[in-house]
C-alpha cells in the first residue's frame, strides 16, 4: 500500500469582497517569500502528485480549510473530486469556531458530509488486515460516544492506525512545542478534562490496537514514540517552501 500523510493546507477562498476583512488575507494575495507556497497552488499540486503516486488513500488530517466558509469548502471538496483515490479525511480546528467554548467544531458538522462520509466524529476505513480510523479532536476535547467507540477497535482483532488532527502529548513531542508555541497544544496534558486524558490512555495502553497515530496542528514535522515501538507523525503545513 501507499499513502501519502498531509496536513494543514489551510484554504481561504473568499470571492465576497465585504467578507474580506473578517477573513483576513486571501491565499491568491500570498506572500511566498514570507508564507511559502500560496495554498491554493500547494493543494493543486498536492492533487496531482497524489495522482501520479497511484496512492490507495490520501490522508488528510486537518485543517484543510483557514476559516470555516463556504466558498473555502466548496473550493477544497470540488479540487478533490479530481483526486484518483480515497481520502481519509479528519476534521481540524480551523474547521470549526476556532476554539469558541460553546459553538464547537461539531456545529459546522453538515458542511463537510461530503469529506468525511457522514462520520466525521469517528469513521472505520477497513484494508483487510489492518485498518485507519480518525478521531475528530478538533475542540481539543473527547465526548464519551468516542471513548466507546475507541474501546470497541479491540473486537476487530487487527492493527489501527489513528488519524487526527491535534496530536497526542509524547516526550518527543512536548519541548519543542513548549518551545516554539510556549504552550501544550496536544492531547493529554495535565489540564485536560477526564474523557480525553481516558481516550489518551486509551490508544497509549500496551495492549491496544493502535500502531501509529498520524496528526498536524503544530506547523512543524515530528516523530515521536506515544507507546513502546509505535509512532506518532506530525506533518507540517502543505503550504511549506
């Protein structure tokens, strides 16, 4: 098999001129010098190598769109309709409220249907032998249908590797996000509520069926071992020169 991690590709299509200064700057005012690659060119590109890879799956872990609008969606679920594999696709928090406490990422849900095959909280994509499955922690937080969900992956009896978009907390991981962001923008840390610190606990146990865990958020590449001889892969933003 072959599959291709991305993360972070952060489109802002906005057309509506009265819009742009809530949005901020769009991707087609890009600054390459300073930004990198445009985003819009960086997702093009993306299709076509993906395309010419003959990938089994493109894996999308979060953050495909800058802020959650329509014409951004539009503009990522149209270019990949070109695309000549499956996605596996977990939703980010630029896909959501961007961190607002009570409108959550689960609210904007229905304009992605089309991405994540109307299971954006916890989807199965079964190969036979082993299987994906992606966990949507885009509120950095867990609700108890996915710390059930998580616990039923044993009945299967076959490898899991877990798609996300916010990483979990590892001791590879921790002092260069502390580092470069001045704060734990990860799963387990010693502030987060019970639910997700159990769903951490959960896919770190020795017994557990998951074998590596690919995520984003953190605009920086890292591997780092979350349990003994298994891997967490952060992969940085697309749109890096």
């Amino acid at each position: 098999y072959v599959f291709w991690q991305v993360s972070d590709t952060h489109i802002n299509y906005v057309e509506d001129e009265s819009l742009f200064d809530f949005y901020g700057q769009k991707n087609r005012d890009w600054t390459p010098k300073k930004d990198g690659f445009n985003p819009l060119y960086a997702f093009d590109f993306m299709i076509e190598e993906a395309n010419k890879r003959g990938l089994d799956a493109l894996i999308l872990a979060g953050d495909l769109v800058d802020f959650c609008n329509q014409t951004s969606i539009d503009y990522v679920c149209e270019r990949l309709k070109t695309l000549n594999c499956e996605k596996i696709v977990a939703l980010g928090n630029h896909e959501g409220s961007l961190g607002d406490p009570v409108i959550t990422t689960r609210a904007f849900y229905p304009m992605y249907m089309e991405l994540t095959s109307k299971k954006p909280d916890c989807r199965v994509v079964d190969y036979g032998k082993f299987m994906f499955v992606t966990l949507d922690d885009s509120d950095l937080k867990i609700i108890p249908e996915q710390i059930e969900f998580l616990k039923s992956l044993k009945k299967y009896n076959k490898p899991v590797i877990l798609v996300t978009h916010i990483p979990l907390i590892t001791e590879g991981l921790e002092p260069s996000c502390m580092k470069i962001w001045g704060t734990k923008f990860m799963l387990g840390t010693y502030d987060d509520i019970e639910l997700t610190k159990e769903a951490v606990s959960i896919i770190k146990a020795e017994d557990s069926p998951f074998i590596a865990v690919l995520a984003g958020h953190l605009h920086y590449e890292n591997t780092s071992e979350f349990k003994k001889g298994q891997y967490q892969y952060c992969s940085a933003p697309l749109f890096n020169d």
